[in-house]
C-alpha cells in the first residue's frame, strides 16, 4: 500500500520536473521561463520527497526532506524575483 | 583483485584531457584557472575511483587526499581570481608582453 | 632528541612565521630574527647527527609507513637543508635592511619568509609522495605572495603566469601521485619503487606525470616562462630565495624521485630526453642572459641556465655525476644568492637596474661589486669556486661515461655564461664615470652588503669544501662504489 | 544504475568541453558550475559522500559564488573585453591531438590497473579502532595523516596572506544597476538563511567524528553564511584586522602544532596522542580547525583583512 | 520500488541535460543562471532518490547544501561588486 502510494508521488514528482524543463525550453521569455522554474519544479520536488520519505519511513528523513523543500521554495522564489528585477532593470539601462 | 570498467574512467579521461586543452589553449587568466580546476577535478576523480576499486569497502586515504586537495585547489584559485582582478582592471594599462615561444 | 630534530626543523619556522602574522608588526625585527637564528641552529645540528649517525627518520604520530607519513633526514635531504639554513641566514640579515622597520609589508614579509622556510624544510625531509604534493603548494603559495611585495602593479601579471604554471604543474604530478597510489597501495618513497619499476603503461604514465609536473615547477625549458618576470621583479630578498632554493627545490625532487622511486624504471630514452632539455635550458637560458637589457632579467635568466646543469646528471648517472649535479644546485644556490642580493644593492643605490647606465659603480658600491664578481667567478665556473668542482665532476662523468656531447654542452655553456657576466661587467661596473640614478639611495649599509659579499666568498671556498660536503652527501643512492 | 553512470560520465564530459570552449567567459563559468553539480552526483555514486559534501560546498558552492563575482567585476571594470583572443588555428589542433593522446593514455592506463587489496587503506580500515574517531576519512585526516591536513593549513593561510597583499577587494556597494540592494527579499534571506545555514555548518563539523561531514565541509558552509550576509548588506569587508580575528584565522594551525610539539616528548613522535585523550584533542583540533577555514574562506572571498558587521 | 526510484532518477538526469540547452543558448544572463537554478533543483532531486537508492542517508545533507548554495548563486548573480578602495 505505502508502496503504491508513494510510486505514485514519485511518478507525479517527475511529471513536473518534466512540465518544469519544457517550460524553460518552450516559453518564450525570461518573465515566462520563470514560472516553470519557481512552480512546476519545486512541486516536482516536494511530491518526490513526499515519495522518498514514505519508502525510508524515518522521521529523521522525513523532516529533513520537509526542510530542504521549504528552502528549495524559498531560495527559488527569493532568487528568481532577484533575477527578474536585475533583467528588468538592465534592460531599461541598456536598451 | 580486478577493476570494473566504469563509465567514470571514461569522464576522469576526458575531464583531464578538456582541462589540458584549455590550459594550452586559453590565454584569458580566468579562463585558463577555470580550465585548471577542470583538470584538478579529472585528477580527483582518479583518485576516487582508485579508492573504490579496493576490495572490501572505498579506501579512505585517497579520500581524505581529494579532500586536501580540494581546498588547496580553491584557495589557490581565489588568490588567483583576486590576481586576476587586479591585473585585469588595473588603469595604468599593464599589457602582458607577448610571448617569446 | 636526534629524532625530534627533523619536526623542529619544520616547525620552529612555520610556527615563528604564523605568530610573526598573528602580531602583527610588534615584535619586528627581534622575533622573526631570533626565530630564524633557532631554525639554523636546530638545522645544524641535524646535518651533525646525520653526518655522524646517518640519516635520522621519524615516523610522524607513531604510524609507520605505509599508513603514516614519514619525515627522513638523509645525506641529499642534509646537504639542502644546509644550503637553504645559509641562504636563509644571509636573507635574514640582509633583510633588516628593506624590511627591518615595523610596517605591514614588513609584517608580510617576515611571515611569508619563515612560513616559506619552513616549507622548504618540510619538502627536503618528506619521504611520502602526497605529502610533497602538499609542502610543494606551501613552497609556491608562499613564494608568489612574496613576488608580490615589491608592489602589485608591477608584479602581478608575472605573479599570475607563476600561479597557474604551478598550479598546473602540482595537479599533474597529483596524478602521478594518483595512478601510483592506485599500483602501488602506499605513497612512501622507499615503498612504491617496485610498483612503479614494472613497466606497464600505468606505471610509465606515472612515473611520466611526476616528473613532468616536477618539471613544470622546476621552470625547465619549456615550462620557464614565468620564471624570469617573476624572478626579475620580486624584491631583491625574495629573488635570491626563489633562485637559490624555490626552484632548487623542484630539480631536488627530480634527483629523489629518479634514483629512489624510478630508479627501477629503464629509461635510458627518458634519460637523454631530460639531458636533452637540461642542455637546451643552458643554451637557451644564457643566449637570453646576453641579450636582456636589465641587470636583474640577466641574473634571472642565468638561473633558468644554471638549472639546466643538474639535469645533466640524468644521462650520465654515474656516481661523479650525481655529485657534481647536487654540487652544483648548491654551488649554484649561493653564488646565485650572492649576485641577487648585490643586484639589490644597486637598485637600491641607483633606482633602476638598466644596464647601459650602469656606469662607474665599483666607487660607491665597491663591496658590493666585489661581491658580484666573487659570486660571478661560481656562475662562469672557473677555479677556484665551487661551481668549478661541479662543472668538473659533470666533465669527468661524461668522460668516464664516453658520452663526449655533453662534455661539449658543458664546455659551451660555461663559455656563455663567461660572455654574458662579462658583459654585464663591463657595462655595469668598469665604465667610468659615475652611474645614471632615477632615485638616489643612501650607499647600502652594512647589513645589506656583507650578507652578499659572505656569499660570495662562500661560493669561492666551497672550491675546497666539496670533500667533507660530498661525505654528507653520502654518494649515489644504490650504487656500489 | 549503469545507464544513470554512463549518462552521468557522458554529461560530465560533454559540460567539461562546453565550459572549455565556451565563446564568452559567462558562459564559461555557468557551465563550470554545472559540471560541480555533476561531479557531486558522481562522486555520491562512487561511494564518497564526503567529497560530495565538500564539492557542493566548496567546489560548486563557494567556488562557484567568486567566480561570479570576478566575473561582475571584470564585466564592470572592462565591458568591451568581452572575450579573450583565441589560440592560433595550429596551436588549437596542436592542442587537440596532445589532450587527446594525453586523455586516451590515461584512459587505458585506468583500466588496465590492477588494484590490489595489500594497501595502506586497508591498513587504516583495519586499526581504525586505535585512531579514536570511528569515520575513516576524517580518522585518515586527523589521525593517520594529520600532517598533511596541518600543511594543508599552512597553504590556507598563505593564500589568504597572498589575496590581502593585491589589495582587490570585492566590494559590494550600491551603485547605479544594482537592483538587488533595495529588494525587501534580501532580508528574509538573511533572517531565514543565516541562522539555517550557521547550524548545518556546526552540524557538518560535529557528525565528522561519526559519519559524512568534518571541518572542511562544516567551515565552508560556515563560510558560506559569511557569504549570504555579506551579499545581504549585513557584512562588509574592512581593513583592519583586530588581534582577535587574525588569533581565529591561526587558532587551527596552531592548535594542532601546539598539540604536537606538547605531547612529543611524551609520545616519541609528533602528533601522537596518548590513548585516553584521544577523542578530545581530535574533537578540538577539528573545532579549531572549522573556524579558522571559515574564517579564512570568508576571507579569501572577499579579500580582505577584516569583516565587519553593517551597523543600522 | 529501487527499480522505479532509478528510473526516477535516470529521467531526471536526462531532464537536466535538456535543461543545458537553455543555459548553452541563453540568449540572455538571466535565462542562463535560471536554467543553472532549474539545474540546481533537478540535481537536489536526483540525491533525494539516490540516498534512498544507494542507502547513504549522508546524501540528503549533500542536497541540503545544494539548496542553500543555490540561493547564494542567484544573489550573487545579481549583486555587481566592485574593487574596493584599497586597504
């Protein structure tokens, strides 16, 4: 049963990590590019920890994978508003 | 007794091979310590890969030997990226002679 | 306590170096000359235990090889350390002249020099491969921030060149290290000599990878090319330690790994080839001394010559060979020492070193042009000076040996050397009337003078002094005679 | 997992050559970055989760955030040197065929040797239980062989002297462009982040006695926390060095000489320590050792003597 | 379970390879250090199924770092230092 479940997160996981690339292939523009990284990816990420840590059935593992998803979703949200800014403003600057 | 061939044999080749042909290749400073560091990565990967061909269990002392040669290798590099600062933003023009080879 | 000798050795400098950096500049010039004082003594006395009892080992934390590291005072690993403690000494002293006052620089430079002679010891008594990976990038990393004194603007291109030769030169001898773990199981010098000498292509890759990374570092033909910027615009201090001891200590490895870990390896082709690129070195290294326009790029590029000597010993290899090549790094190492300090002297006195006007200057400076042409009669090799006992035992070799061509590269390169110290003689010192002077300098003080023009004597007595030197030396490892 | 090495081996090649022979040096660098996420995956895979945890701290990590920075520099301070002048067409050929004879030889040699099991490694493994700390690696670089980790500080430091000398600071300051500095974000990263990254850096230095981890890996995420305040605004670098500071960036070295040179008369040999203090002396070696490589790092970063904390 | 764990893993890998493309092609800055994000992301993704696959529980920290030094790479990009007054 937990086997089930979790290959189905991890299935899911994976899923969006594929979403995630294509859409950083495909979109056309920076401004798009950034939503495949800041969404698809880390809910790719978080489902395959939730994956994982049903496999691994430790509590160790399980807060530790909860903490490296919430700053894979923070980090990823503070550093792509910084880069969307900095590409707005050189931009301006420049053309 | 024997080794596996690995697919990593085949990287640690090429990462030492692609780092001695920047080296020879690039005469940018950054970009030849950039090429260096890919060579120094091609030396630990057969240092590694020397340590896990040991029967019974990865041999630590190559390890703990990637592991000194890491920080040497950056702490090398970030006094010559601060070299490489100065010497590229330098006003009074300090042109590099050309070579004489 | 013999047995303790060899970490104090180490550690005495390196530890006097990291609190000189810790205070700062309090305690300048007292504490670092006091620390340099202990590191001859304790050096002097190993080299008498060694020339008494024999080589002195210590396995360092109690863990023998092949699982510990081992520290080994042998008959080569003394005679270096000898040079280095009287070089050193002669730096130190000399020294109190442009880094004696309490300054930052003067801070950094005494730091660096003890960490650095520390460095030097530690490589002379390592016997384990991957720990000379390590005192190697100590010797480099302190060596070019010690370039880097006479002012960043001038030397930091050649500081750069320096870096990423060296760094190139120590990963590629790493491999080396590597592959020779991977046959051997052991890094020990004695330990690895029977995996190395099996003749496979990993055991040949290896033994290709250590010495050319070594090489790299020793700045022979064709890897040189950092070593006259950053040797010709390092303060004058710092140019006499990276010509008489830093490279030295490359070529040093070089004689090590040949007749200790390769010494199985058939390599008479290898042999010749690195004949071959000593004798280019001599003649490539002395044309260029003869055609540079400063008097330091002279001095540099006699050192890139003068190293060529010692690789001669390779296709000779017999025991009058091996002799008269370490004979020669450490007649060298003097002499060489003896005219970069001189050389200092004159920048100081006048601002410049261009030698077209360099008139008249045996007047003002009369000690130290007297210690350039003492120093000079070892480069050129004329009797009585040691360099003369070196170039002799080299002839001899390649007589005993019937290999007459390297008999001519001898006879050749000392006729070059001859031709461009002249030169600079007659530019520099023999021309009246008085010098051309950008900056005038007050006339070197005592401390700045003697340290030079005892050098220079040395490098004529040790024209008698090869006998009771070669004894501690102790002859060609694994040869009969 | 033989497809996921090889398609893991061909990515770290094909990155190494790109970054190579990438037309601009930006380029260049990302894709350096790249190949250290790779080399760390490898390096799991070939059963070194140390070296992967110092990879991914040092060698992608911190590595990775200066050449960024140098790159910025170079970028502001010379904008038209945009690339450098590439090698003559026969030195590039000439090139080729060397690395590439170079590279194959390596490659045959690799897997022709044959590694046998009579090793100084199996010694280690074996009398790991008279080293006093259970983890091989940090027992090798503690214990075994301290004397190179001791050298290995020395080289640190001489590095960190040398970056001082040049006097080329990276100076993170306002100016015209840089629009990160008014971003309210910033200081949620420095409020979120530091605190998390100091613990993992104390974490990594603790769990060397027993498992992955150990000062080098645990002084460079320290660094790296260094790092995260000084491009927050909340640190800068300064000039003067107090006794203090330059006391913590020696404490490593000298502890460990201290140590040595203390017990050797007791000993016999330096660096041998009696069989009851063990596990002490090597929890604080290592402690003294993660603060001074921090702190050194964190230097050499930013180039200069000092660093102070912005006051607002 | 592992088998699917590493094909997981395999398709991620593959996935980061495509991503390159992005990073090779840019055309701009920006598109080439997100990418390198995505990058970071992928490969966090990849140790979280290797440490259970290979059982190296030490695997989880090596992502942890990656995710910390991820945030620093991308301040790092933006931030633009210059060479201080000398000291």
């Amino acid at each position: 049963m937990t086997d089930w479940i979790s290959s189905m997160f991890i299935i899911a996981g994976v899923g969006f990590f594929l979403a995630g690339t294509v859409g950083l292939l495909r979109f056309p523009d920076v401004f798009t590019r950034l939503h495949a990284l800041t969404k698809a990816d880390n809910t790719g990420l978080g489902l395959l920890g939730v994956g994982v840590a049903l496999q691994g059935q430790s509590f160790r593992l399980a807060v530790l994978i909860a903490l490296i998803w919430f700053l894979a979703v923070t980090a990823s949200s503070i550093a792509c508003h910084l880069v969307a800014r900095h590409n707005l403003h050189s931009e301006e600057g420049e053309r | 007794m024997s080794s596996i061939p690995d697919p990593f044999g085949l990287a640690a080749a090429a990462l030492l091979a692609v780092g001695f042909y920047g080296f020879v290749t690039h005469r940018h400073p950054l970009r030849r310590l950039l090429a260096i560091n890919i060579f120094g990565n091609g030396v630990f990967m057969t240092l590694i890969l020397v340590a896990r061909w040991m029967p019974g269990g990865p041999d630590p002392i190559p390890h703990a030997m990637v592991l000194t040669g890491i920080v040497i290798a950056v702490s090398a590099t970030a006094f010559g990226l601060a070299l490489v600062r100065r010497s590229m933003t330098q006003e009074d023009g300090d042109r590099r002679e050309p070579d004489d080879d | 306590m013999t047995e303790h000798l060899p970490v104090l050795a180490v550690f005495l400098p390196l530890l006097g170096g990291v609190l000189q950096f810790l205070l700062g500049s309090r305690g300048l010039p007292v504490w670092p000359l006091a620390v340099a004082a202990l590191t001859v003594g304790c050096v002097l006395l190993l080299v008498g235990a060694v020339g008494s009892n024999g080589s002195i080992e210590h396995a360092i934390g109690g863990w023998d090889p092949p699982l510990g590291i081992r520290l080994r005072a042998d008959g080569l690993a003394a005679v270096m350390l000898l040079l280095t403690a009287v070089v050193g000494a002669a730096v130190s002293v000399y020294a109190l002249g442009p880094h004696g006052k309490a300054s930052p620089q003067a801070t950094h430079f005494w730091a660096l020099w003890l960490l650095l002679w520390g460095s030097l010891n530690a490589l002379f008594l390592s016997a384990d491969l991957f720990n000379i990976y390590v005192t190697l990038e100590l010797v480099t990393l302190s060596a070019i921030p010690l370039v880097l004194l006479a002012g960043p603007g001038k030397t930091v291109a050649a500081a750069l060149r320096y870096l990423q030769f060296a760094l190139f030169g120590s990963l590629l001898y790493l491999l080396g290290v590597a592959i020779t773990y991977g046959l051997a199981g052991s890094l020990d010098l004695a330990l690895v000599g029977p995996a190395l000498a099996d003749g496979g292509l990993a055991a040949g890759l290896a033994a290709g990878c250590l010495i050319g990374g070594v090489l790299v570092k020793a700045a022979i033909v064709p890897c040189h090319v950092w070593l006259p910027p950053a040797h010709g615009n390092a303060p004058a201090a710092v140019s006499a330690v990276l010509s008489a001891l830093v490279v030295k200590a490359a070529v040093y490895l070089l004689l090590r790994f040949w007749t200790e870990p390769l010494a199985g390896l058939s390599g008479t082709l290898v042999a010749q080839l690195l004949g071959a690129l000593g004798a280019a070195a001599i003649f490539y290294g002395s044309i260029q001394a003869f055609r540079q326009e400063r008097l330091k790029l002279v001095v540099a590029y006699s050192t890139v010559a003068q190293l060529g000597y010692m690789l001669l010993f390779f296709p000779l290899a017999v025991s009058q060979a091996w002799d008269g090549a370490v004979y020669h790094g450490l007649a060298h190492g003097v002499a060489k020492a003896s005219l970069f300090l001189a050389t200092g002297n004159v920048i100081a006195y006048v601002g410049h070193d261009r030698l077209r006007e360099l008139r008249g200057l045996d007047r003002p400076l009369a000690l130290s042009v007297f210690a350039f042409g003492l120093a000079s009669v070892s480069i050129m090799g004329l009797p009585p000076s040691g360099g003369f006992v070196a170039k002799w035992l080299l002839l001899s070799a390649a007589v005993e040996t019937g290999q007459w061509w390297w008999a001519v590269v001898l006879i050749i390169g000392g006729l070059l050397a001859a031709a461009y110290i002249i030169r600079v003689l007659r530019y520099a010192f023999l021309q009246a009337p008085g010098p051309a002077v950008d900056v005038q300098g007050p006339v070197p003080s005592a401390v700045m003078a003697w340290p030079a023009t005892l050098l220079g004597l040395l490098a004529i007595l040790m024209g008698f002094t090869a006998a009771p030197t070669l004894a501690l030396l102790g002859g060609l490892p694994g040869a009969t005679s | 997992m033989t497809l996921f090495d090889s398609v893991l081996a061909l990515l770290i090649a094909i990155l190494a050559w790109r970054s190579v022979t990438a037309p601009d040096l930006y380029r260049g660098i990302v894709l350096f970055i790249t190949l250290g996420l790779m080399l760390a995956l490898s390096w799991a895979r070939l059963d070194a989760p140390d070296l992967a945890l110092a990879e991914a701290a040092i060698g992608a990590g911190l590595l990775g955030i200066l050449l960024l920075s140098t790159w910025r520099v170079l970028q502001r301070a010379a904008p038209r040197q945009g690339s450098d002048e590439p090698a003559s067409y026969a030195v590039r050929w000439l090139a080729v065929v060397g690395s590439t004879v170079f590279g194959g030889t390596v490659a045959v040699a690799l897997y022709g040797l044959q590694v046998g099991s009579d090793r100084a490694g199996a010694e280690a493994l074996a009398s790991l239980d008279l080293a006093g700390i259970d983890q091989p690696v940090t027992a090798v670089l503690l214990n075994f062989r301290s004397y190179d980790t001791l050298l290995e500080m020395g080289v640190l430091l001489m590095a960190l002297i040398g970056a001082l000398l040049i006097r080329s600071p990276l100076a993170y300051e306002p100016w015209h462009g840089d629009t990160a500095v008014e971003s309210p974000l910033m200081s949620v990263l420095a409020k979120v982040f530091t605190p998390i990254v100091v613990l993992v850096g104390i974490f990594l230095v603790w769990a060397g006695a027993y498992g992955p981890g150990g000062a080098f890996q645990g002084g460079a995420v320290l660094a790296g926390a260094g790092v995260l305040l000084l491009l927050c605004r909340r640190l800068y670098g300064d000039a003067d060095a107090t006794l203090l500071l330059r006391g913590l960036l020696v404490l490593g070295v000298t502890a460990f000489i201290v140590i040595g040179l203390l017990l050797m008369p007791w000993q016999g040999a330096f660096l041998a320590y009696p069989p009851g203090l063990v596990y002490v002396l090597l929890v604080v070696i290592e402690f003294s050792l993660a603060v001074s490589i921090a702190l050194s790092l964190l230097l050499l970063f930013t180039g200069t003597h000092a660093v102070r904390a912005v006051r607002s | 379970m592992t088998a699917l764990l590493t094909v997981a893993a395999v398709i991620l890998l593959k996935l980061f390879a495509l991503g390159l493309i992005r990073i090779y092609q840019g055309p701009s800055e920006s598109d080439r250090i997100l990418a390198v994000q995505l990058s970071g992301t992928t490969t966090v993704g990849i140790l979280v199924l290797l440490s259970h696959v290979l059982a190296m529980p030490a695997l989880i920290y090596v992502a942890l770092l990656f995710v910390l030094f991820a945030a620093l790479i991308g301040v790092a990009f933006v931030r633009h230092p210059g060479i201080g007054s000398s000291s």
